[in-house]
C-alpha cells in the first residue's frame, strides 16, 4: 500500500541528492593534489574520540585526508567541505541485524568546529549515548546541511545553530531520544533554510508560537514536524502569509485541539500536506481540493472533522496522488466525479459514514493502487461494470490496483465479473457485507492475490475449485456464508499431487461456518506456514486427529469452536507463544490442559471437562488476557494463582461445580473488565479487594451461596455496567452510595437475597440504569416516587445489538442475564439492549404506586406484586405505552381498573388477580386478549371475562331456534372462534410486533376486534393469548 511516508521520502532524496550532487561532492577523478594539514589533524583528533568497533574509518590514515571514507573536499583549496558517516543499516532499516556493522558511537570532540569550510555534516542513525548536541557546530559558518537525525543525542538544542545564517538544509529528527527545545526563536535566523525536519523532538512548551516562526523563512520547501508534543489552536494562523516556497508540511501526530487551519488553502505552492492524528475538528475547507500542486493530503484519523463527500469531490483535486481520510467524519455519497482524478494511486475513506453506492467511474483511474472504503455505510451492489479511460494502457479495469479493501459495509448484490479481470489484485476485502450469489470462478484468474476475504457475507453455493490454483494465497477467509458444499481435496485436484497437497501455503485460513466436517480435511495436513486458522462451526466431529496437533505448535489463532469435537485434550496444548485458542462449545473431556507457551486467550467453555482449576496457572500463561473456562463440570476451588495473572481483563468460570471463597488475589488484577462467576457453589463474603478493580464492567455473581454486605470498597468501580447478585444470601441495607457511585449502570440484579430496609432513593440518579431488579428481598417502606425520574426508562430503547465487553482480537465477553417475566426465566442476550424493566415483586413495600412512574414511557415490564400496595391503579397508567408486562397481583389495591388500560396495545402479559378491585372490567380493545385469570381473586370485579355479571347487565330474550339453524350456527361459531384465536395469538406472539409495531396499527386493529367481540361473547369467552416471551 502507498503511504504518506513515501512521498515525504521521495522529496527527502531529491533534496538530498541535488544537494550532494551539485554542491559538496566531488568527482572521485578530481581530487585535488593535497589536502590542508590543519584540517586532516582536525580529523584524527575527531576520530580518536569516536567508538569504531568495525573499523570503519580504517581509511583515515595517511596525510591525504581527502580520500579517506566519507570526506570530500574543495577542488581548489584542499579544505575538508563535507563529511558523511552516516550509518546506512539503521535500526529502522530492513536490514537490523547488520547496523552493528556500521554504527558510530562516543564522544563529538571540538576539534570538528575547526573545520572552517565545512559545509556538509551527516551523522545520522548513529549511537551517541545521549549526549547534548555540541554547542560548537553553531561556529561552522559555512555549513549548508546538516544531519543529526536519530543519531541519539538528547537535552536541550543549543540555540547558537541559529547563527548558520547559510543552513538550507537541517534534520535534528530524534527517533523520541529525548532531544528538546524550550525555544524555536533561533531559527528565525535561519534566513536560506529549505529543509527542516524536527520529528518526535519536544516542542511541548513551544505552544503555537512555531507557525509565526516558520513563517519567518521566506525559502522554506519542507516542515517535518511530526510527533512533537505540540498543542494549541493553529486555526487562525499567521497575519500575514509568509509561506511562499512551501511544498511539504508535515504536523502528524499532534495534538493541537485546534479547528482545521483553513489558512492551508492560501499557499498555491503546497503538494503535500500531513496533517493526520492530530486532534482537529471543525469542517475541513473544500478549497484544498483547489490547490494546483497537491499531490499529497493526509488527514487520516481527526475523527472530529466533517465534510460532504459529494461537495468535496464535485471538483477540483486535478493534480492529487494521495487521499488519507480514514476516520475524518465524512459523509454522504461519492460522486461520479472521481472518476476525474486521473492520478489518484491512493484513496482511502476507511471508517467514516460514507454511504450509497461506488461510482463506476473509478474505473478511470488508471493509476489506483489503494482503493479502501472499509467500515463506512455503503449500501446497495457493487457496479455491474466499471468506466474506461482512454488513457489508460490496458483494457481491462483498474490495471494498477494492488488492494480493494471494502470490508464492513452493508453491501449487497451479487460478486460482478470485473473484480476477477484485476490481474494486479493482491487483496481483495470483502468481508462482512450482505453480499449474496456464488463466488464466481474466475477469481481463480487472480494469481498474484494473498489475501481474500469474503467472511460474514450471504454468498451461497460451493467454493470454486479454481481458487485452488491461487498459489500466492496467504490470508484465505469466507467464514459466516451459506456455502453449501464442503471445501475438499476436489478444489486442488488439478495442481494436487497424490497426496492431495494444496498448491498454496497459506497464513491465515478463516473457513468458519464452511462445511468441512465431519472428519478433519487431509489436505490441511499440507499446511506447513499455517498461523492462523479458524475452522469454527463447520460439522467437524468425533477425534482431533494426531496430525493436527503437530501442525497446531505453529498456530497463532486455534479456533474450532461451535462443533462436536470430543476426546481428551492433549496436555500439554501445543499452540504458539501469545497464540488465542478458542475450543468452546465442543464435547472435550478430560482435565483443563495448559499450553507449551503464555498464550493471550483461552478459551475452553461448554464442554465437558473436568476436574479441578490447575494450581499454577500463572506460570504457564503469565500474560493471559481472557479466561474462560464456563459450562464445564470442574470442580474444587479457584487457585489464587489467577490472581497474579495481572494482564486478565475476562475472568468466566460460571456454570461449574466450583467451591470455596472469591480469592482476595483478584483484586490484582487490576485490568479485569470481567468477571463471572454465577452458577457455581461458591459461599463467604465478597472480598474487598474486589473494589480495587476499577476498568471492572461486568460482574456476575448470581445463583451462588454468598452472604453478608455488599463490600464499601465497590464504590469505586466506576465503570461498572453490570452487577448481578441474584439468587444468594446477601444481607443488610442497600447503600444509598449504589446510585452515586455507579454513574454507567445498565443493570443492577439483587433479587432472591436478604437485604432489608428501603428503597434508596439515589437509585434515580443512574441514568442509564434499565433493569432494576429487587424481587424477593424484605424490602419494606414505600415505592420512592424519584424512580420516575430514571431517564433509560423514560425512552423506548433502539439498540437492538449485543452488549460486548472486553473486546480482544476476535473475542469478547457477550452480556446476558436472566429475567424473570410473568413467572418464566428468560435469559436475554442480543435484545437485552432493549429491555427496560423494574421488578420489586415479593417484598414488604406498602403505600400506593408513585403517579410518577407514569413518567417512564419506555418501560417494558414493571412487576410490583406479592407486596402490600394500596390505593388504586394509576389512572394514567396508559402513558406506560410500551409496557408489555404488568404484574400488580396479590396486593391491596383498590378501586376500578382505569378504562384507559384498554388503550395499551403493547401489553402481552397482564396479571390483576388477588386484589381488592371492583367495578366492572374495562374489556375493550386490547383488554379482550386476556382471560379470568388475570383478574382472579378480586371479589368486587364483575362483566367479562368473568363470570360474575355487573347489575347493568341484562339478557335479550329470543324465540325459538330451528335444530339445523342451530347446528350450522355452532359450526360457523366454532370456525369464527379459532380464526379470531389464531389472529389474537399470531399479533400477541410476535416479538417483532410486540417490539416493533406502530401504535396507530394496533389501535387500528383492535378497534376492529372489539367490534367483532361484543357480538360474540354471550356465547363463549375468549381464551388469553399466550405470554410475550420474545428473547
């Protein structure tokens, strides 16, 4: 992929070699005669100073200087003008081992100042131990360019190098050595400079008082300040600008804080412009695209600036090379007018908000090598065909691109014929789209392609077997399709030995949700360079052959979870070191085995190991960053070793046989985001050390033996999302510090415990707080009226994803929870989001029902019953319009059921009974739906659905009915009876219409019902609809 970093390199070499070239090197063949003696005594002194373990300057012997290594001088004179030791193998290099070689250290001796016509001094990717800068190389007046870069000095610059009134050419880049510069006032006089490059230098006390500065330097061609600390607005810019030579400015990673410095668009002659990861916000100016020479712009990752595809790019960009605007806030459509830019190579609008379609005019541009439009909102199918340019050399599309990268979009439609006429393709991404159709054949034409990813899409049928003659494939992923056949030694056949050998090696192998199974497939025996494979969900079953085992020591990702894989893990797991090994939800038996090497992820959930926790599993994964090892049958207790795993974020041990106590030690585990550990037998108090786990967002301790007070020290678990302490013996008051405390709270569980006293009232001030769960403590006072101002509960919820916490390379913990309603537990994962429920059933708690509990509209299930409430139901209990559970039995209430009841179309589930309600029931409307037995138990309760008439009621007498009129009757009865049932239990039954449906639908609806009704309930009650039970 082109970068940024190319481009600057590239203007870096033409300075660099016009200069050497055309001003301080001579010809090898016009030495002249001798050199001054002075100077060549200058040089050995200098050279006694320096630390030359390879000998390189073995050539500085001699009276003749000027032909020793590195150093060049005048034709006329003799006089030393330019010495060159850079070291050609830095670090940085692709050539590490070799820097050794070449690499000068020691001491910068004062003799080197003596060199009165030196103009050209480069020492670049050297080790000079962090000394200062010599003070003395500001004495050089003669100098023209100078090269200290990463050269491993550190400690202030000294300002005299402000005195090289003839500098034009000046790198003091450190490589983050500890250079600093409390002031940039001395470069002011730097009147000829061209170039400077002062990268990953301190400038942080400078503020933005550099712009006026360089502004100063009427030559300058080059600013390369990245990585320096610096901050401050840089929106106004300099009154007046100075900037007239400026072709290269580079301030990445920055943070200025600053809106976009739209002064940018007033210097004509900039072409390349650096401005990513800098903390800008604001618009970026649509006159950048007017600049005539800018070949370059950068502004990846400012995810706070903004800006209008279509308005940015109807025009302009004539001369454009490069476009990084990965995460810069852009939104809205691409224009068919990018068509135009007819040198663009790179275009990257990775992570923004792009959205519709991808113009077929990108197939004009001929030069395109990067074309990345991944994680954006693109929508609709790929272009049938692409545009050509006459300009282009070859006929076939998009000649140069080397990556289409245009993964996580929302694409759709079927994979066109053109993508397999890229003969240049390196990387095709397509992952996780809506893509449908077949993979078409001649993707197998693509011969220098290394990675292709078509993971998480709809694609069907089976795999081509062309792919099989990609021999360059190192990255292979079309997990999560709906392809059909299995993936089999048939695909390699044709370029396959006996052995069925396949004719790639590849890296990455991603088949999950492939059908491969039931038997391991042999050709993957082959795979010698494979690192990383997922064969997740893909109907293996039975035995792990021996085979595979040998080939998993090179594995950096180990995942076959979601199959039916059994037999007894080998101990020890050989994986690769910091590997991920994901074996869940399989049926391994055995003990809990323990890798060769620290792994990062381990994974062995829901199957059926055994045994205890091994004691030291500290030592064989010290670096473990999730744990998980739920649904198992493993037993004894947690090892305190765990607790000196201190990169753990996720600890999982539900759903086990475990004993004993928490272990203090976890409270070490300072990075711990989760921990779970509910459904076990675990009994004693919570530890306190528990309160020091402050990134904690998920704690699940449910269904336990726990007993005592909540621990004080959970006060400061800040980030805590989940608490969920239900089903144990926990005891004492609920603090009132739980609602200040907890200001990101999504769920609080304490039913099923002990706990006494009131409801707090400070519980309102959690404001994302949407499961309030109390039941079956012995609570006791009043409801506080503040919970109506809980503001999650006020507003129907519309994230309909799952809660991921602890995100790890491709792992996560997925939040979920049991839900207890109307009498049924119901455990919620994906749709938890969207559940909104308060359930204080089984407790002690008198006075009537808060009328501002009304206030919470987006509420979906309330249950305050097997309590001691009086007064009457709320006659505005119709505002709780998305309530689609009321649970008020077996209290005291009062009074009539409010008509208004009738009008809440959402409710699934209603239960009144064991009251003391009178008057007559409210059936109409979306009342019909419900039987007796909702309203049971309520002796002053009359009209339908019971059988107790009001006194208002009244029969109609008739005459006598024809035996076959009455027959046939009772046929149409019973038919009209069970289509109404089917129809009432069809719209009650539908989560997506009990979640989703417009209310003037339902009203709509059951205004027909209740007309149709009344004309046959004196024959027959209609039966309730079943429970809301929507997951």
């Amino acid at each position: 992929m082109i970068s940024t970093g190319s481009f600057l390199c590239y203007a870096f070499g033409v300075t660099v070699i016009c200069v050497v070239a055309n001003v301080f090197f001579t010809d090898a063949d016009s030495h002249p005669t001798g050199s001054l003696k002075s100077d060549c005594e200058a040089l050995i002194d200098f050279r006694t100073g320096l630390e030359d373990p390879k000998n390189l300057l073995s050539s500085w012997q001699g009276s003749n200087c000027c032909q020793w290594h590195g150093v060049s001088c005048d034709n006329h004179t003799g006089a030393v003008k330019a010495i060159n030791l850079q070291n050609p193998y830095p670090l940085s290099s692709a050539s590490p081992a070799r820097s050794g070689l070449w690499n000068l250290s020691g001491e910068i001796r004062s003799s080197l100042g003596k060199l009165r016509s030196l103009q050209y001094l480069d020492l670049s990717s050297n080790t000079c131990n962090s000394i200062p800068i010599p003070a003395f190389l500001g004495s050089l007046k003669n100098l023209r360019y100078l090269n200290l870069s990463k050269a491993g000095f550190s400690g202030p610059i000294p300002s005299n190098l402000g005195n090289l009134s003839s500098l034009q050419y000046l790198d003091l880049s450190s490589g983050f050595s500890g250079l600093t510069a409390p002031s940039l006032d001395w470069i002011a006089s730097l009147h000829s400079l061209k170039y400077i490059s002062m990268n990953q230098i301190d400038l942080s006390m400078i503020g933005s008082s550099w712009v006026d500065v360089f502004n100063r330097l009427p030559v300058l061609s080059e600013l390369h300040l990245s990585s320096c600390g610096l901050s401050g607005s840089i929106s106004s810019g300099p009154g007046i600008i100075n900037f007239t030579s400026l072709a290269v400015s580079d301030l990445s990673f920055n943070s200025f804080n600053s809106k976009f410095p739209s002064w940018f668009t007033n210097i004509s002659t900039l072409s390349n412009i650096d401005l990513s990861c800098c903390d800008l916000h604001g618009h970026i100016p649509l006159g950048l695209g007017e600049l005539p020479k800018l070949k370059v712009l950068n502004l990846a990752l400012n995810n706070n600036l903004s800006a209008s595809c279509h308005k940015m790019f109807d025009k302009g960009w004539k001369t454009i090379e490069f476009l990084g605007l990965s995460g810069c806030g852009l939104d809205g459509k691409l224009p068919a007018y990018i068509g135009n830019m007819r040198l663009l190579s790179n275009f990257d609008l990775s992570m923004n908000n792009v959205t519709g379609g991808i113009p077929s005019s990108m197939g004009k541009l001929c030069y395109l090598k990067n074309f990345d439009l991944s994680s954006n909102s693109l929508t609709g199918s790929l272009p049938a065909f692409l545009q050509k340019s006459q300009i282009c050399a070859s006929s076939r599309p998009l000649p140069s691109l080397l990556y289409l990268r245009l993964s996580n979009n929302q694409l759709t439609g079927n994979l066109p014929d053109w993508l397999g006429e890229l003969d240049n393709l390196v990387e095709l991404g397509l992952n996780y789209n809506m893509l449908q159709g077949m993979i078409p054949s001649s993707f197998g034409r693509l011969s220098k392609l290394t990675e292709l990813g078509l993971a998480g899409n709809e694609l069907n049928g089976s795999l081509p077997e062309s792919l099989g003659q990609l021999s360059e494939l190192i990255i292979f992923a079309v997990s999560s399709n709906k392809l059909t056949d299995s993936v089999s030694a048939a695909h390699f056949s044709k370029l396959s030995s006996s052995d069925w050998l396949t004719p790639f090696q590849v890296r990455y192998l991603a088949l999950g949700s492939c059908w491969l199974g039931p038997s391991f497939p042999p050709w993957l025996r082959s795979q010698k360079n494979i690192s990383f494979l997922d064969l997740s969900n893909t109907s293996l079953s039975g035995f792990v052959p021996k085979w595979f085992w040998d080939i998993s020591s090179n594995l950096s990702l180990l995942n076959v979870s979601h199959n039916q894989l059994q037999g007894q893990l080998p101990n020890p797991l050989k994986v690769a070191p910091a590997a991920d090994v994901d074996l869940s939800f399989n049926i391994f038996q055995g003990p809990v085995p323990l890798p060769v090497a620290g792994i990062k992820l381990l994974d062995i959930s829901f199957n059926q190991l055994s045994g205890p926790i091994p004691p030291n599993l500290d030592l064989f994964m010290p670096d473990l960053i999730f744990l998980s090892l739920s649904g198992n049958k493993i037993e004894g207790r947690i090892p305190d070793s765990i607790g000196q795993m201190f990169s753990l974020q996720v600890i999982a041990l539900s759903s086990n046989k475990l004993t004993g106590v928490i272990p203090s030690s976890f409270g070490n585990c300072t990075f711990l985001k989760v921990l779970d550990l509910e459904n076990n037998l675990l009994s004693g108090h919570i530890p306190h050390s528990l309160g020091k786990l402050r990134h904690l967002q998920s704690l699940h301790l449910s269904s336990n033996q726990f007993s005592g007070e909540l621990p004080s020290s959970f006060q400061n678990l800040s980030s805590l999302e989940t608490l969920d302490l239900s089903n144990n013996s926990f005891s004492g008051n609920i603090p009132p510090w739980v609602g200040r405390s907890f200001s990101k709270q999504r769920i609080i569980s304490l039913g099923m415990n002990a706990f006494h006293g009131k409801v707090p009232c400070e519980l309102s001030n959690l404001s994302s707080l949407q499961i309030l769960n109390l039941a079956n403590n012995n609570l006791s006072g009043r409801i506080p009226a503040c919970l109506g101002d809980l503001k999650a509960k006020a507003k129907r919820q519309t994230i309909d994803h799952y809660l991921f916490y602890a995100k790890y390379r491709g792992a996560c913990f997925v939040e979920s929870l049991v839900i207890n309603i109307n009498s049924l537990l119901q455990k919620y994962t994906k749709t938890l989001p969207l559940v909104t429920s308060i359930d204080l059933s089984g407790n002690s708690l008198v006075g009537e029902i808060p009328e501002e509990l009304m206030k919470l509209s987006g509420l979906l299930v309330l249950n305050l019953s097997r309590n001691q409430i009086s007064g009457q139901i709320p006659k505005s209990i119709s505002a709780l319009s998305d309530l689609s559970s009321l649970d008020l039995s077996n209290n005291n209430l009062s009074g009539v059921i409010p008509t208004s009841i009738s009008s809440m179309s959402f409710l699934g589930s209603l239960n009144l009974s064991d009251n003391i309600l009178s008057g007559k029931i409210p059936f109409s409307g979306h009342m019909v739906t419900f039987g007796a037995s909702s309203f049971a138990g309520n002796p002053g309760l009359c009209g339908d659905p019971l059988t107790a008439k009001c006194p208002d009621d009244y029969s109609c007498k008739a005459g006598p009915i024809k035996e076959e009129e009455a027959g046939m009757d009772d046929v149409h009865d019973r038919w009209f009876y069970l289509s109404i049932a089917s129809g009432f239990a069809a719209g009650v039954l539908g989560p997506c219409l009990i979640l989703t449906v417009r209310k003037s639908w339902a009203d709509a609806y059951f205004g027909i019902v209740d007309k149709i009704a009344h004309r046959v309930l004196n024959n027959q009650h209609l039966g309730r609809a079943a429970r809301w039970n929507q997951r």
